[in-house]
C-alpha cells in the first residue's frame, strides 16, 4: 500500500527515471495515488511522494474526485516552454501545513504522455501552469522552498525542523529503512516494478 511520504523522506531529492512501459502496474498505481491526492484535498502528486522513482505525476486542479473528467496523468513531462514570471503562493502535500511565495514562469508549455501512451502537450498558465511545474520540480528531486529566499527560509526553519525531527522518530520505531537503504532501493528498483519504498521497512533492514 502506497503512502504519500514527508519531508525529509530521501525520495523527495531522488531524480526520477523515465517510464519504460505503460502497464496494468502503472495504471493501478495511478489510481491508488489520485485516491491519496483526493484524501489529502491536494491537486498534484508526484511518483517520488509515493516513493517511486519514476518520471510521472497525476493532476486535478479541481482537487475533487466527484470531477473524474479533469483528471491527467502526465509521464515522462518535460517543459518545452516558458513565459515571463510571477509570485504565487504554493504548498506541498510532503510539507503538510507550509505555504509560502514562489516565483516561477507564467506560463508553461508541457510535453508528456498520458496513460494511452499518446503524446500529449498542455499549455497553461495560473493554478494549472503552476501545478505542472510544482509536480515536474518533484520528479527532479527538487521542493518548492528551495526557492525561497533567506528571509523566507528563515520564517520556515521551525517547520523544517519539525518534519526532520518525525522522520527521524519514525525510522527509529521502525516505519522506515535508513536513509541509505532507502536510496539503495530506489537506484535498484526496476521498472515497471514498482514495489514502494515508502512503507515499513522488511524486517532484516
């Protein structure tokens, strides 16, 4: 059973790798995470918030379940074009609670495949544009608050701290490998298995 892991989970700095293959795996995998991304009242989740080391995110800008027909999943996404910039405020589902000013481009044009395998290309600006973004920086192993600047990261250093302070808690009851293992797993896990990391470790971790 797949989880949406936290901040300072290794995962979230792991660079994804590309799909190989569209399967009935991946398509279960896809529902379970729209189903944690609904409970979460999120937007967006990404491959590496479950634990997988996989280039693919899904979207729902609605954040409702009931809006089945808004949703995307986009695999293998690369940003193909950007527009000018602006500040808006974001917040992440592995970092429950933060929210803070982003700057990033306006708006974005992204290229993937969807579920089908079909190419596909989206361009977008606003929650959308932002959201493809936000989920495409995750696949990179990248966080919204390594933009932010000093004074910003500052305002947030107690939160860090806090979210620090659980994993590591955690890992000690048990709830996770060691942070070594835990990227061990992700460089080896083959595709299109896809067997999370982000549950309990075995018992000879």
């Amino acid at each position: 059973m797949l989880h949406i892991v936290k901040y300072p989970h290794p995962a979230l700095r792991f660079a994804s790798r590309p799909v190989e293959r569209i399967d009935e795996d991946l398509k279960a995998v896809v529902r379970e995470m729209f189903s944690l991304m609904y409970e979460s009242r999120g937007v967006g989740l990404a491959a590496n918030q479950v634990g997988l080391p996989f280039r693919f995110f899904v979207l729902n800008v609605t954040a409702d379940p009931d809006q089945a027909d808004q949703e995307l999943v986009f695999i293998n996404p690369e940003i193909v074009k950007r527009h000018s910039w602006e500040d808006d405020e974001e917040g992440c589902l592995s970092l429950p609670g933060l929210y803070s000013k982003v700057r990033r481009p306006k708006k974005v044009k992204v290229r993937a495949y969807n579920l089908s395998g079909q190419e596909v290309e989206f361009e977008a600006d606003e929650l959308f544009g932002r959201a493809m973004q936000h989920e495409i920086d995750h696949l990179d192993g990248k966080l919204f608050i390594d933009y932010l600047g000093p004074l910003a990261r500052h305002g947030i250093k107690g939160n860090l701290r806090t979210f620090e302070s659980e994993f590591r808690e955690a890992q000690k009851a048990g709830a996770y490998p060691e942070d070594a293992e835990i990227i061990r797993r992700l460089k080896e896990m083959p595709a299109p298995t896809i067997a999370a990391v982000s549950g309990p470790a075995p018992a000879d971790a």
